[in-house]
C-alpha cells in the first residue's frame, strides 16, 4: 500500500482477492451466504471508519442499474433473488463485481491517511 492509493484501490484489491482465492478468506464450503455475510461486514466497516451511508446508496445503485424498484430486500438479497436461475458460483461472483463497480464510484477519491 502506498500514500497515493485510494480506499477504492484496496477494496478492489480485496474483492479480488475474495474472487480468486476465496480460501484465503472462507474455512469449508464456499457458499453465497458465507460471501454475502463477509461483504455486509465490509461494508459495514466502510460506513463506520469513513462516515459515508453505503447500504442504502448501494440498494438504489443497484435498483436503478437493473431498472427494478424493490422495496423489500436489501442489496445482496436482492441481488441473490434477481440472478436465481444462475449457479451458486455465478451469482457468487456477480455480487463481488456489483460491489467493485459501486464502491468504484463512490470511493475513487477517498484516499487511504
């Protein structure tokens, strides 16, 4: 890590990371469940060391890029019910990449002090 590394090259980092080696993060069966409760905690943290609302930016992100509103769900089950025909490891892998392309655009300048 670097001074002129931003929080959003890190997390992306990370998700990569969690992507490509995800026994590095996860004991046992990976499972979409077990990858969703990692990224809430992430994002979680996120909201609490950088004082920024992620979760609910992230559910209407997500809302409008699909052009669907629901109310109900939050983000990763929403993502979980709106790709169900696809594998367990696809929707695995579509929920990290939703998550890079969103903290892309709200974490590009937040810089890492």
């Amino acid at each position: 890590m670097n001074d002129s590394e931003t929080i959003y090259d890190f997390s992306s980092r990370t998700l990569l990371c969690l992507k490509k080696r995800p026994k590095m993060f996860f004991k046992g069966e990976l499972t979409f469940t077990a990858v969703e409760t990692y990224i809430n905690g992430y994002l979680l943290g996120l909201e609490c060391c950088l004082g920024i609302t992620v979760f609910q930016r992230l559910h209407v992100w997500f809302q409008e890029k699909i052009k669907q509103e629901n109310n109900v769900l939050g983000f990763t089950t929403h993502v979980d019910y709106y790709y169900k025909e696809r594998s367990e490891e696809d929707r695995i892998s579509i929920l990290i990449d939703l998550v890079d392309e969103f903290l892309k655009g709200v974490l590009v300048t937040k810089s890492i002090e």
